[in-house]
C-alpha cells in the first residue's frame, strides 16, 4: 500500500525589536540569565501591559511579504496552561483576531514551483527558557526570553515532502530577514519550527491521527525528525503493532528519534478569552502604506539588480542575496569601492573562508566596510599583491587594523622592483639545478616550486605576474 505524509507548520519568529512585547525589557540575546526581568514581564499580580507598536509594525510588514490579508481591528488573547517558565500561567497570543489571515508563500523544489498557503500569522509573548542542570538533576528558569515578541505563523497542511518542507523555512528566512522583521537565527532560537504531520493511504482525503514534533531549531534536525516519524506513522499503519494517538513528540538529536511529551491539547484546553487589559489595535491603510514603503530591497529584488542592473553572474548573486548578513556588506562596501564583482570575489572567496576559518557562519561575519574596501582597493591599485590583501583581511576581521597603517608599519607593500625580482629568480635558480633539469625535460610542474620558492625570498610581497613572466625569460634562456 502507499502512502502520503501531509504536514503542516508553525514557525516562531522572534521579532527585531529592542524591547519586549508588553513592557520595556530589553529583548536582546545573550544577556545573563535573569538579567532582563521586570515585574511585569515577571508576572507580578497588578502591573499592567503596554504594546510594543514596533511589535506590531514588524507584524504588518510580516503580512506583507507573505502575501496575507491584514486584520484592520487586531486584539490580544489569554491562552491558559500552566508550565515552569510561564510565570503567569497564562500566554497572550492572538486568537480570535490575528493580525493577518490567509497568506501564501511560493517556494521551489525539484518539483518545480508550489503555493504554500498560510492560516494565519499571530503575534504572541514568547515562553522562558528552561535549563536543565544533569549534575544536580534540577531544573532552572530564565526569565529573559519572556514576553519577548514573536508572530507564530501557522501554515495549511500543504506540504508533501521534507524537500517542501526545508524551501519554505529557508524561503522565510529570507524574506523576513530582509524585511528586517527577525534576524532568524535559528541557531539562537529566534526561528523555531513545530512540524504536525501524518499519513494517510494515497488518494485519500481523511486526514490521519496527527503528532507534532516540537520546537526544532535546525534545517537538519527538522529533516531527519520528519523521515522518522513519518516512517513511525506507517510501520504502524503496515503492521498494526502499537498506537498512533494524537500527541506532542520531541527530536532526539543523539538517538535520531522522537519521543513523547504530552498528549495533543485542543483549542478548548486553552480556554482561550480575550485580554481585558489591552484596547484593540487599529490598523489603517496609512499605516500599512507607511510600512510598506519603508520595506527594505527584498532577496529576489537584490537578486534582480545584481544580475541585471550590476551584470553579476547568477551564481555569484544567489550567495549574496541568499544572507541578508553577505547581502549588507556587499551593499556597504560598495559605497567605498566601484567594482562590484572584485567585491563579489573577495566576499565568496577570501571573506567566507577567513569567517569559516574562526567557525563563524554567515550571519555572524561583522567586518568595517570601509576597511574591507580598502584592502580591495589597494590590491587594485598594485600597493599590495592579493596573498598579502588576504593576510590582511584576516588581520582586520580578528583585530580591526587600518589597512594602510598596517601595511607601512610591517613594510608589506608590492615589491616592484624588477632587479629585485630578477636577483631572487637567478639564486633560487642556482640554488636548484635537479629542478632546472627536470623543466627542461618538460616538467612545466616545477614552475609553481619555483614560484613558490621566489615569493618567499621576497617576503610575498612581489607581483605573482611579474615574477612569472620574468622567470619564464630566464628559465627558457638556460
């Protein structure tokens, strides 16, 4: 028999605001636990809630790069349940009016193109965080990430494959990294992913029982938890041993398997009702025009203007417009240096690699721009050869050095002096005969050695070119 897998998701995005979502704690990551905690978002009896409009404008412009309908009267909702790091016992979300409603997203796979169609996006206050202490067997609670906004966008069970699946997060990621609406790291937790999936025989339209996998922060692990519960779901079904039942399951990163948490609430568990501490939110179509307008270049526009208007190849463009991170450094560089492909160049081949080099991802590179420029722009100009225009770089990115300074104190400029040169080439000839031989037996391997052995006698500060064309004259007069 065969079947189909059918999922769905819901994607939390933390939102790029500087406080959080109902009082003026700071919402940034990283701080030490417990430090961003305020009575409010502590959950004190009597202190009042306040929204974030920057919350809410991050929410719209989320709407409008999804494609969905925006709710002109928004309100806030209590979603009752209680668990350690709610310290409410309550969560409010959007329930019965959500900022927007009936969204699409297109993505594309091997496939070709497909429309993946959204319920609805909400914004919400995001839960604390757990930390689970092995040596003690405890469990401790950081209050920092509460009430920190995010919107959670809800998807309709349209995906078929982990394939469709992985586009779509990537596809959100770059639209709403690019619309400023969310770093998305989800490596920080700023995107996370619950996947609900089932199986049912092919050609059916009865929905099977349903499971979700919570709270996965890795395209990898969301992949891998997706082809073991979807082959859990139909060994049951084949063999008839064991349940399926309606539940939340956890990934397992190290075993490579999920397991249950708790059986599946319902929308009736949550006895959701509205917040009578917060007034509606008004949305006009001023507001959203504002939004909209102030909307940065998305992906697929600096992908456009790359290949057409900047005539970059595809490949070349497709790096950087797939980071938003790439995509701002290529945009700031370029005020200070002409040529974009030699920036292009020096991002995908010297930057990446140096940044790879330090374990660092691609969102994670923060290098001075203007620095950045002028190591190109001295190379360009012949002040310094590339090999040390790459040592620089690294010497930048670890310490920030000024390129020009740093060059006159460690006497790193190009040696250009062709007699210079020239007395290199001749001892590094003298000094190997065998090699000598062996290119005039038409060994044209040797010519890097010697090459090698000749920037080295010249600190690797000569012209690569220069000390080709003259050690070809002098090899082919022997």
């Amino acid at each position: 028999m065969k079947y189909e897998v059918v999922m769905g998701l819901e994607v939390h995005v933390e939102l790029s605001t500087n406080s959080k979502l109902f009082c003026s704690c700071s919402a940034k990551y990283g701080a030490d636990a417990n430090e961003n905690v305020c009575p409010a978002c502590a959950g004190m009896p009597g202190m009042p809630a306040v929204t974030n409009k920057k919350a809410v404008e991050l929410g719209i412009a989320a709407a409008l790069v999804t494609n969905s309908q925006i709710t002109r009267t928004m309100t806030f909702d209590k979603k009752n349940y209680f668990y350690p790091d709610l310290p409410t016992g309550y969560q409010i979300t959007q329930f019965y009016a959500p900022i927007c409603r009936n969204g699409f997203v297109e993505i594309e796979t091997s496939e070709g193109k497909k429309k993946i169609t959204l319920k609805q996006i909400h914004i919400e206050e995001d839960a604390g965080k757990l930390v689970h202490d092995t040596r003690t067997g405890t469990t401790l609670v950081d209050f920092n990430r509460t009430s920190v906004p995010l919107v959670e966008i809800v998807s309709n069970p349209d995906f078929r494959t982990g394939e469709e699946v992985i586009a779509y997060l990537e596809k959100l990621r770059l639209l709403l990294s690019f619309a400023g609406v969310s770093d998305c790291k989800m490596q920080e937790g700023s995107m996370r992913c619950d996947v609900n999936i089932s199986v049912r025989e092919a050609g059916s339209e009865k929905l099977g029982v349903r499971t979700e996998i919570k709270n996965m922060n890795s395209l990898k692990a969301i992949a891998a938890a997706i082809e073991y519960e979807s082959a859990r779901h139909i060994e049951v079904l084949e063999t008839g041993e064991g349940q399926l039942v309606q539940e939340t399951r956890r990934w397992d990163e190290a075993k490579g398997e999920t397991f249950s948490m708790r059986e599946k609430e319902n929308a009736t568990d949550y006895r959701y009702f509205p917040n009578p501490e917060l007034v509606p939110v008004f949305i006009s179509d001023g507001w959203i025009n504002e939004v909209r307008n102030s909307l940065p270049e998305s992906s697929d526009e600096k992908f456009a203007r790359m290949t057409g208007v900047l005539n970059l190849s595809e490949y070349d463009s497709k790096i950087i417009s797939g980071s938003k991170n790439l995509a701002d450094i290529f945009d700031e560089t370029s005020k200070y240096f002409g040529k974009p492909k030699e920036i292009v160049n020096w991002i995908i081949v010297e930057l990446i690699s140096a940044a790879k080099g330090d374990n660092k991802g691609l969102d994670d590179i923060k290098i001075d721009c203007a620095k950045f420029a002028k190591i190109m722009e001295m190379v360009d100009g012949g002040t310094i050869n590339r090999n040390v225009g790459k040592k620089l770089l690294v010497s930048v990115l670890e310490d920030g050095v000024d390129p020009e300074a740093y060059v006159k104190e460690n006497n790193l400029g190009m040696v250009s002096d062709t007699g210079v040169i020239e007395e290199a080439i001749k001892t590094v000839i003298s000094e190997n005969a065998k090699s000598v031989a062996e290119y005039k037996n038409g060994n044209q391997k040797v010519v890097g050695f010697f090459v090698g052995n000749i920037m080295r006698k010249l600190g690797g500060k000569a012209d690569p070119a220069i000390v080709n064309k003259l050690l070809m004259k002098y090899l082919n007069e022997l």
